[in-house]
C-alpha cells in the first residue's frame, strides 16, 4: 500500500495553521489612510475625465463644422 501523508495517521492542527496564517496576513497589511488622503488622486481622475470629455467634444465640433 501506498504511504498516504493525509489519511488517518496524518491529522496537522488547522488551528495552528490558521493563528500561523492570520499573524502573516496582519503582518505584511497596510496601514490605512485618512479618507481625506484617499480622496485627492480621485478628484484628479475626475478632472482629467472631464477634460478628456471637453477636448474631444471639441475637436469632433471642430470637424462638423
């Protein structure tokens, strides 16, 4: 017979295992920010949306015309 490490006579502690994955999950977790922080690179996207928005519109009334 075949030497199986995961039968009956194999059985690791999943609690062990789980403590060991959540102190390497809140180990390597970045520290949050300030919502205000969060907030700056959105407005500039917003912006840089609308003015993409106004250059395009622009130049296809340029081209209609």
């Amino acid at each position: 017979m075949t030497n199986n490490p995961h039968g009956p006579a194999h059985q690791p502690d999943p609690a062990g295992s789980t403590q060991m994955f959540r102190a390497f999950v809140d180990e390597g977790a970045p520290q949050r920010q300030p919502a205000s922080a969060a907030s700056g690179p959105r407005v500039g996207l917003i912006v840089g949306v609308v003015a993409a928005i106004a250059i395009i519109a622009g130049v296809a009334w340029l081209a209609m015309s």
